[in-house]
C-alpha cells in the first residue's frame, strides 16, 4: 500500500489509460491528490523574470533584481517549480532543517522533469557547508537530482552569520563564500545553476558570479521553490 510521503494518507492507485499503455514510463506518485491540490505551480503567478518570485500585477520586475541588476549588470534569470507556501515551508522544515532523508522523493520526478525543460551543458548544484553535512547528512539539492550534474563549486570558510539576521545592505556587501573546483568544466558552457530554495538571491548570485568570470556562455538557476 503506498503511502503518501507528505501526510501519510493512503495514495489510491487509478491508472489512467496512458499508464496502462506505457507501464514504467509514468512514476508513482509519492503524495496524495489532497496534497497535491495544495501546491502552487510557480509558473502560473506571474513570475519575476529575475528570481522566478510572485510579482504584483503592475510590476515587470520586483525591487530585489533591480538591485541586482544594478549591481552586477545581469539577472539570473531564475524559475522556480513550486511557490513557497506553507505546505512548501512545512515540508523544507521536514525535509531539510530535520533532515528526513526520505522526503527527496516527494518532488524528485516533477523537479528533474522540470529542469530538463531548460537548455544547458552543465547542471551545478549549490554545494552545503562542512557543518551542515555533519549535522544534516546531506546535501539537499544534489539528494534531489537524478539527472547527471557536475560538482564544480564547494564553499570556503565564511562567518556564520544567518543571512536573515543581516540588513539588505549588508548581505549586498557579503564576501564570496564559494570557490571553484573545477573551471575547466564549465569554460565555454550553458550553465544552469539548481538550488532548493530561492530566498533572497545571494547565494545564487555568488555562485553566478565565479561562474561568470570563469568564462560560462550563459548561467541560468532554477530552484524546486521560490
Ligand atoms: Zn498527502
Ligand atoms: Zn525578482
């Protein structure tokens, strides 16, 4: 009997036609119809071109990517699956801050099919720090690709200051806190950066910069939610 991985809720198994003709092409799903009612596609709020957030109806772009914009001369351009909701907040909460391993695979297939609608040469997952594998286990990104990706940035040594605990100002002006590991990777390559989360930018954005000054034709991000 399945169980969905989000409320524990018995998941009814009705094959649709197009599942009894293409046996194994279509995942199970892992969450129930209740839970599923309750996510937000990104893609249908009006998406910021710049972080992929919910923009107001009268906005082209929010206030954030300005700044960015006006501090780096590009946008990320990031797009994000799912809009971060509380279902979304309750299941990061589980997922990530509690560390139940087993809930990768609550968006696993829908968040791989999502990234393979992008065009890029390299998928680069942002890396985790040294402290959060030891208290955490896992990266929670790369736990959730299936798809090939290429380890080319591992963090230095920063302050450990929260990122919320810091005024806009401030988290503008943090020092880089990744470095590259393997340049010769991405030189010359579309590179689409994917994250867990898009909060404020900043580590995306960190990360995009040494992607940009290592040579990268184009640097994208995508994140399972924004
Ligand atoms: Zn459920
Ligand atoms: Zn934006």
């Amino acid at each position: 009997m399945l169980k969905c991985l989000l409320c524990g809720a018995t998941i009814e198994k009705r094959l649709s036609l197009k599942q009894l003709l293409l046996p194994g092409r279509i995942p199970q799903p892992k969450i129930c119809i209740k839970c599923q009612s309750r996510l937000v596609l990104r893609k249908s709020t009006h998406p910021c071109p710049g972080c992929g957030r919910k923009l107001l109806a009268s906005e082209t772009i929010c206030w954030e990517c300005q700044q960015w914009q006006h501090q780096y001369g590009w946008l990320l351009a990031n797009q994000s699956l799912y809009a971060y909701n509380d279902m979304m907040r309750e299941y990061m909460k589980r997922y990530k801050f509690q560390g139940d391993y087993g809930l990768r695979l609550a968006f696993q297939a829908e968040f791989n099919q999502f990234l393979k609608e992008f065009d890029y040469d390299v998928l680069v997952p942002i890396p985790i720090a040294p402290h959060t594998w030891q208290t955490r286990g896992f990266n929670q990104t790369t736990a959730l690709l299936t798809l090939p990706y290429t380890t080319a940035l591992t963090t230095i040594a920063n302050n450990k200051q929260k990122q919320s605990s810091k005024t806009r100002q401030e988290r503008l002006k943090t020092p880089q806190i990744f470095r590259l590991t393997q340049p010769q990777k991405i030189i010359h390559q579309r590179v689409l950066l994917v994250d867990d989360v898009y909060t404020t930018g900043r580590t995306l954005y960190h990360a995009a910069v040494l992607c940009h000054q290592a040579g990268c034709l184009e640097v994208k991000s995508a994140t399972l939610v924004s």
